[in-house]
C-alpha cells in the first residue's frame, strides 16, 4: 500500500479501515501505519510550520518556505478573483493599470485622460460630456478659459463659422441727462455728464460709440454742432462731428462713431456748439440724451 496525497486524496484502499475479526496481517498493520505516517507528513508540509492559532475571519497564508499563518482578514462578501466577472463597490485603485476600460456614469477626477472614448455619459470636473461632446450649454465659463488656453492648433480650419458667433454686442459705457442743453459757445463745450470712461477689451475688436439727442434748435438759421471726443473736449482728438442746421430738428440727432482703438482705459466725452446766436440740445426724462459706448 502508498498514500496517495498530496497527488490525490487518499481513500480506503490506501487507507483501509480494519474490521473486527481481521488479523493485524489484513490489512498490514505495519503497512497501515506507514501509509498514515506518510499522509500525516504529507499534509504537514503542505500547510507548513508556524505557532498561529485560527481565529475567525482569516485567511490561512503561506508565509514563507514550508510556513503558514492565519494572518490575513478575509474581506465581507465575495472575494476578488481574477476570472470571475464581479462588481467592485467602494474599492480605491492607486496608480493602477486599466486596460480597455467600459466606464459608465462615472465622475472622473483627473488631470489627463489618454487613448480612451466613452460610449455613455459622464462628469469630468463637474462639466457633463456625451460622447466627446459637452451637453450642456454654458457649462464652461470665460473664467474656466485662462488666457491662451485654446490655441490655433486646437481649432481645426474652418472650425468656427461667422453664423456660431454672438452678434450681440457688449455695454462698455453709458451715461445720461435728462435736461436740456443751452449754448451760445462758437467752438465745443463740454456736456455735462455726457461723459463715459471705460476699458477697451483686447483682441482688436471694435468699439461703436453713439450719441443721441431728442432735439436741437437755434435762435436763428445758424448751425448746432455736435462732436464727440476721445479725452477732454477741445484738446483731445476729435473722433465725430454731426452738424444740424434747420431751427428745430424733430427727427432727433444721432451720431455714430466706430473705430479699433487700443486697448485699456478710456474716456470719451461729448461737446456741443452754436456758430452763431444760442444753440438748445433737447433732452427729457422720457427721451433722455445719451452716450452709449460698445463692443462690436
């Protein structure tokens, strides 16, 4: 007779059981305790040496050559296999490996992500992306831009059309009266408060200022003059002059001004004059005069 672990288990041919009446001779005896002391040390140096005692929730580990320990805590729930099709719940990876990932409504918080698409929805940083695309509008704001964060490399030719541009333009300065205007002056006065300082964006975009008035009349057939200046008025530089000559104009006075001016502060005043007699530039509570400063 051999035993027949630890190739297989042993069973009760090569560990028969005696029955009552069988001589020591059937089974062997001698052979019988042979097999047993084989098996015995056979399962010894399969688990191995080490003083552990088993307590509960342990694994039992090898911990080196020929020794073993209850050491490890088994885990609550099933335990992580690499066959096994699981799902991981609460689990941390540090520095880890992914390959081929399918990641499905997840919240993802990193600073690159390479070499991989999504084929459902998810959050990167709080900004909502759908296949590659960010679906919802103004999530990103002109804050979340730090300046020349999006390159030319980054927009292919053609990328942006005309008709994806706003054509709204932006308020960079307004101000207003709501009384009238009377001089007898024959070279520009300063209107009160008709005065607007702003600060011109860059990227040379252009600015469009416009001034408004309900009215103009004179004493006689002479000539109200309006201009709007870039600085103080008269020793700026003049940008716009409007000249009216019928005694009363019904129709109200506009003039526009447009240009590229340099970028940062500036302030633009608007002065008014008579060539002869008194000039009245009308403005009421209900149709104020106005100076409106904007980017184009």
């Amino acid at each position: 007779m051999a035993t027949n672990f630890p190739t297989s288990l042993d069973n009760s041919t090569s560990l028969p059981y005696p029955s009552s009446g069988n001589f020591t001779n059937a089974p062997s005896l001698a052979g019988l305790n042979d097999n047993q002391n084989d098996a015995l040390i056979a399962t010894q140096t399969k688990i191995g040496i080490g003083a552990s005692t088993p307590t509960s929730g342990k694994f039992l580990t090898g911990t080196g050559t020929g020794t073993s320990a209850w050491a490890n805590t088994v885990p609550a729930g099933t335990v992580v296999g690499t066959s096994d099709s699981q799902t991981l719940t609460n689990k941390t990876l540090t520095s880890p490996t992914i390959s081929s990932p399918v990641i499905t409504n997840a919240t993802i918080s990193t600073d690159l992500i390479t070499g991989y698409t999504t084929s459902n929805t998810g959050t990167v940083y709080g900004i909502p992306i759908t296949t590659g695309v960010i679906n919802t509008a103004n999530t990103i704001n002109g804050a979340s831009l730090v300046s020349a964060s999006v390159g030319s490399t980054a927009l292919a030719t053609n990328a942006v059309q005309g008709n994806q541009l706003a054509t709204s333009a932006i308020t960079l300065g307004y101000a207003q009266i709501t009384t009238n205007f009377v001089t007898a002056s024959a070279t520009a006065v300063q209107v009160p408060y008709m005065t607007s300082t702003v600060t011109i964006p860059a990227g040379n975009r252009r600015t469009k200022i416009t001034v408004y008035f309900f009215n103009a009349s004179n004493t006689g057939a002479n000539t109200d003059v309006l201009t709007l200046w870039d600085g103080t008025v008269g020793s700026g530089t003049q940008l716009q002059q409007y000249n009216s000559t019928p005694v009363a104009n019904s129709n109200g006075i506009t003039m526009v001004w447009s240009g590229t001016p340099a970028a940062g502060s500036k302030t633009y005043n608007v002065g008014a004059s008579c060539t002869a007699g008194t000039g009245t530039w009308s403005a009421t509570a209900t149709a104020p005069a106005f100076i409106l400063v904007e980017a184009i």
